[in-house]
C-alpha cells in the first residue's frame, strides 16, 4: 500500500459530530436469543405475507399466483394494494398491521435503552420508507404506540431514502470545510445496493446545508450478483472515479471529500469491528480499511488530498434529518431494510458545546 498523506479530519465513527453527539447506534438487542431488528426486516416481512397467503393458497384465490412470497417485492405489493380488489387489499392490511406490531414491540425496547431515554421523536428510513406499505406500516406504528400512551413523535424521513443516504454526509464534517466548493461525493453502502451519489448545495445562499440535494447517482444492486468483497470494492472506487469526473465535466466546485455511510460498528480508524453480515465477503476485519482503501486508489481530488471519512449508515442517514430535528433535543433514526439500522442522537447547540 502507498504512503497516504495524513487526514485532515476527526476519527471515523466519531461521536461528536458538528451538528449532533451520537449518543448510540448499531445497538444489537437480542430477543429470545436472535437479533431484535430481524423481527422487523425484509425476512419477516415475507414471513407474515407467507401465513396471511396461507388461507388464500388453500382456496385457490392467492392474488398473487402461487409464487414465494421472497420473490414478491415492495412494488408488488403497493401495486396490488393500489389496483387489487378488496381480498387483496385485506390480505395487505393485514400484513402491515402485523408488520407494525412487531415493529411497535422494537420501538419499546429501544426507548428502554439508557442511551434513548428522553428521545422525543423517531424517523423511520430505509428502503420500506419509499413505498406505500411502508407508509402505512410508519402510520399505523404511530398510532399504536399512541394508543398505548407512549409520548414519541413519528415520522417519516424527509428525503427518498436513496438520497437521506448521501444527503447526511454533508454533516461528517465542520462546514468551513466546504467554502468555496459546491458540492461533495458521497457513498452508501447497503445489504442490498450500493450508491455513489453527488450532493450539491450553496453555502453563500443558505448555510447549514438546508438545500442540499442529490444532483446525480449511481446506484449498482450487489445482491443480485455473486461478488467477493474486493469485487465490491474495485466496483466502489470505479463509481467515485466517473462521479469525480462527470462533476469536472459539470463544472462542479467538488470538495476534496468523501463521505461514506457504511453497515457496522465503525471504529476510529476506518476499520469495522461488526455488523456487516449483510456485505458480500468479509468488511470487519482489523485488516481492512475501505477509506484506506479508497483514499490510495483517488489520492487528490482537483488540487488537494482526498479527505475520506466513515460512518454507520443509519447514522449518516439520520444526519439528512438534522435540519427536521431543530425543535427537540434527542431523537433518533430506525432504519428498514435487510437488516434495520439504529442511530440516537442529541442536538448541540450553535457553539459546538452539547
């Protein structure tokens, strides 16, 4: 590996960022001995479509012709909803209200963690969030939880879950950071998909990142494709390489930065210490470090040293919420998808001082 000049940046994984301290994230909770979030993952949710078909099979009069619920996805399903007659539409009712039962038991145990005490509101992300059934699996979350005289506030992420995603990586780091620049390279890392994505803002007109947006991204989807983890990651380095140059050819001011949102318990030094299962290969070794990585393979960006930093997904994507979030002081992010993701934080104030 090459000589990498020093970072200019804080630790990945840190916990005091410029806007928020992360008071926990990647929280594992265990249930009967597995893992709490699979009971609200892409799995389980196949699951309750499987016994809810399950009469429908019997009779002949499934909607959806017989076939595994595995191979059924998100679209369908808001499809059938949208366009099926009242059977069908039972049939998806009564998978959301199950999904969102297991859900409400998840959210409870979170709100018993120390580190959620006092969390005043929740945003639900992740893959779900973009879909018609997820919605109604967030609203009917919110309404059990209310039922049951639970004092939170829930909400749907702002941003399509694709952009919240990159958009968070803007508040890695300190915001002087970025003057006299217009935009920076982003990274998500999903069990599912990848993305690099180009998020554009104008500091001089609005500071605080308030209208940054995804300007472009590529998305490549890992999971259909048999990849050893370096495959990931000379796939990776190829997406930044040609965002890099489609932002030259854009005439983009591009920061010397690349945020990353990645699976995992990040520790300081860009290594993973656990939580990727859902990466292809093996990401949380003390022998691999993927802002290293990325780093040696795109040293400079226009006329300065790549600055690379790193942090859990679900973290980075609650950071899209920072500018939601200005009236309480704690919240928290949960975020749906091949595994779910958690993050909590608490505001600071304008000073940097908690």
């Amino acid at each position: 590996m090459s000589e990498l000049a020093p970072s200019l940046l804080g630790p990945h994984g840190n916990l005091k960022l410029p806007h928020v301290e992360v008071l926990s994230y990647n929280v594992e909770l265990k249930d009967d001995g597995d893992f709490l979030g699979d009971r609200v993952s892409k799995k389980s949710l196949h699951a309750i479509l499987d016994e809810a078909r399950a009469p429908l099979i019997k009779e002949g009069g499934d909607p959806f012709d017989n076939r595994p619920s595995a191979e059924i996805g998100k679209k369908e399903l808001d499809k059938a909803l949208a366009k099926g007659d009242a059977q069908t539409a039972g049939l998806i009712h009564t998978v959301v209200e199950e999904f969102a039962q297991d859900f409400a038991f998840v959210v409870r145990r979170f709100l018993a963690q120390k580190s959620w005490q006092d969390v005043e509101r929740i945003a639900v992300g992740g893959g779900m969030r973009g879909h018609r059934i997820g919605e109604l699996v967030i609203g009917r979350l919110s309404a059990l939880l209310k039922a049951e005289k639970v004092e939170i506030d829930i909400v749907p992420i702002k941003n399509d879950p694709d952009d919240a995603g990159l958009l968070g990586s803007v508040h890695l780091a300190p915001e002087w950071m970025f003057k006299g620049h217009d935009t920076i390279l982003a990274v998500d890392i999903g069990g599912t998909n990848m993305r690099v994505g180009r998020v554009d803002f104008n500091l001089a007109k609005e500071p605080g990142f308030a209208n940054a947006t995804v300007g472009e991204r590529e998305i490549w989807r890992h999971a259909d494709d048999k990849v050893t983890r370096e495959d990931a990651v000379a796939a990776l380095i190829k997406m930044i390489e040609t965002a890099v140059k489609k932002a030259s050819k854009a005439d983009r001011q591009l920061a010397p930065f690349i945020g990353i949102g990645c699976p995992g318990l990040v520790e300081a030094d860009g290594t993973i210490d656990r939580g990727t299962q859902n990466l292809p290969g093996q990401w949380a070794s003390a022998r691999f470090n993927l802002p290293d990585r990325i780093r040696e393979a795109i040293p400079r960006i226009g006329e300065h040293d790549t600055q690379v930093l790193m942090h859990n997904d679900a973290v980075v994507q609650g950071l899209s919420e920072v500018g939601r979030m200005q009236d309480v002081t704690r919240w928290a992010v949960l975020t749906l998808g091949t595994g779910l993701g958690n993050a909590c934080y608490r505001n600071r104030d304008e000073t940097g001082a908690n």
